[in-house]
C-alpha cells in the first residue's frame, strides 16, 4: 500500500510526463492480476486521477489510462467503485477535469475526434455488465447532456467516428442496458424508430461483438410480452432478423418456401449460418421468449419457423445450441389445446422442479 501511495504522488496531472507516464504504466501493470486489481480497488484516491488522466492533454497518457480502467472495471467490485466515485461527483465548470467517469466515457464517444471512443465504449461495456448497477448507469448516461437518440446515431453511423473507432461494443453496453425495462420502453417505441436501425446488425459479418450486443438487445425486449405482436408485425419483423442468422444453404420445396418470411426464401448455396454457438444460443432464447403467448406461437407457425429450426438441429453440433433449439421446438410442435395457455409465462413452476429441469438440462449438456 505504501507503494500504491508513492506512485500516486506521480499521477497528478501536473507531474513531469516521463514521470506521470512511468508511474501509470507501473499501475497498468498491476491490474494484470487479480490481487493487483484488488489492491487498486482499495485506492479511492488512484482510481480517481485515472479517470482525470483520461483526460490528460498527453493522448499517450489518455490510452494508458483508459486500459487501466478497462482492465479494473471488467471486475464488478472495480465497477462498482469507479461508479460510485462517478456518483460522487460534482459538476463544477471552473474545474478542468471531472471525475464523473461516465461522462467522460460518454463525451469522448460522442466526440467524432477522439481517439478513445472505443476504449470508452469497452468500459461502459464493463459498468453496465452487471444488473444491478444498470439503473445507476443509466441515471448518470442521462445527466450527460447527451441524448440516447444521439447515441444510438453514432452507433448506427458507418463512419461515425473520423479517427477509425467503430464503436462495437456500444453492442453489448446496450444490450446490457437493455436489461432495464426503463431502456426497453425506448427501444420499443412506437413513435420512434430505434429497435428497426438496430435488426439488420443481427448479420453484422465484421463483428461478433457488435452483432452478439444487438442480438443480446433484441432477445431483452423480446421479454416483454405486450409487445410481441408488434415486433412479429410486418412493421417490424422481428422474426425474419432473429432466423435469418440460424439459416443455413437448405433448399426447401415452394410450399415450404412460400411460408417462410421473405428474407428467408430461396437463400443462395453460400448462405452460412451464424459462427458463434453463444450467439446461436442468444438467438434461439428470444424466439422462445415470443412462443409465450398463442398469438407468437401461431405466428412462428405460419411463418415456418419449423423447418429452419430443423435443418439447424441436424447440422449442429454445441450442445447447448441443440438444448435451446429443442427448447422452441418443443412448443412449436405442440397444439394450442395441448399447450392450454394463452400466456405460458403465467405458469408458476415450483422450485423443486426448476432445480429438477435445470439439472437435466445441465446434464444433457455435460454428457459426453
């Protein structure tokens, strides 16, 4: 500890640079172990000038500080503390720097000169991961002075950001956000245009990070049973962006064709399904979430959701894809007088037989 304290008498943004620059260097390095971090975390006082030397006129200084808050931040107790400390702070317009870690997080990413958009976006990813922090998040994204059109604007832009930041993962920091029913509203609101800019991502071909985020985004709002006819609309089609990915080169006969949406019909010998399992499984989890009520399911039905979840079970080889495909299968294949439900979301499953479920599951799973 009492060398933590030497080296932060060195991360003043007054200090020598060649001084400032080795001392910040030296603690980047002690977040590369979980004791180092831990340390860290116990410092107030460092974690503070990190978040002031983000904004150092030296952009050297700026990227080394902005990795070092990536790498505390991705635990959630050093989450947690960088955003208490965000909390804490005052906005005073005679001080040069802030310590309102979110707003310099938002400023920079909005800024289309910054050279930190990207290491900013990574470090919102890392706040918002855990749930409980999210609301706080999101109080402090809306005393920004930014608006989430804006933001989801520089998201959505092909070339946003002049210095050649792409901002991926503001993918995952929404649908982390996304998991707040406050920042869902948004996303679903009729009298805006928000979750349309963000379906075509779900084939984003030049990131598994950002198509995994809206992916994850989509699947959140899915939860929201009210909604679902909406989504499934024409208006929307939301089922046509979460299938598309699970499609594979399969030529099916005119009938078959003929009921899919149209996106899916006829695709070329190219078409290549999803790469990423974990996304697969994400994908496959939202079209559960919209077998919910009788209304979703007839939809998925006439729509032929069947036949493409059939030709992904023969191909596919992660269990855990295969569990959560026979998931939606299972309810598909189901009359509506077997089901006996308008809403399956209303059923109370007692505890013992949601340990019991999930331990098949998981069984399933680990059987080799």
């Amino acid at each position: 500890m009492e060398s933590l304290k030497e080296i932060s008498t060195f991360l003043n943004t007054d200090t020598r640079l060649d001084l400032k620059a080795v001392a910040l260097r030296h603690v980047l390095d002690i977040t590369g172990s979980k004791e180092g971090r831990e340390l860290l975390v116990g410092s107030l006082d460092i974690l503070r000038q990190l978040v002031v030397l983000m904004q150092d006129e030296s952009m050297a200084i700026a990227k080394d500080a902005a990795l070092t808050i990536i790498n505390i931040s991705a635990d959630e107790a050093g989450a947690t503390a960088f955003l208490t400390i965000s909390e804490s702070s005052h906005e005073d317009k005679k001080q040069k720097y802030t310590h309102n870690l979110i707003q310099v997080c938002i400023s920079c990413i909005m800024d289309k000169n910054s050279i930190l958009a990207d290491p900013c976006s990574m470090i919102l990813s890392n706040v918002t991961r855990p749930k409980y922090l999210v609301d706080r998040v999101i109080k402090l994204i809306e005393q920004s002075g930014y608006a989430w059109d804006s933001i989801v604007a520089a998201f959505t832009a092909k070339k946003y950001n002049a210095t050649g930041a792409n901002l991926h993962y503001l993918g995952p920091v929404f649908s982390n956000l996304s998991q707040s029913p406050y920042v869902r509203r948004y996303l679903t609101d009729k009298t805006r245009s928000v979750i349309q800019r963000l379906l075509p991502f779900t084939e984003y071909a030049d990131s598994v990070v950002r198509r995994g985020g809206i992916v994850g985004t989509l699947k959140n709002c899915c939860f929201d049973v009210e909604n679902h006819e909406w989504l499934l609309s024409d208006e929307i089609d939301i089922l046509s962006y979460l299938l598309l990915p699970l499609a594979g080169p399969e030529e099916f006969n005119d009938e078959d064709n003929d009921k899919l949406p149209v996106s899916l019909q006829y695709l070329p010998e190219t078409k290549e399904r999803e790469s990423d399992p974990d996304i697969r499984v994400i994908l496959l989890e939202a079209l559960e979430q919209l077998c919910a009520t009788k209304k979703g399911r007839e939809i998925l039905r006439e729509k032929n959701t069947y036949i493409i979840l059939r030709e992904l079970h023969k191909s596919e080889k992660c269990k855990e894809v295969l569990l959560a495909c026979e998931n939606v299968v299972d309810i598909l294949i189901r009359t509506e007088e077997e089901i006996g439900l308008d809403n399956i979301k209303e059923v109370e499953v007692p505890a013992e037989y949601e340990e019991k479920f999930q331990k098949i599951d998981e069984e399933f799973i680990n059987n080799t």
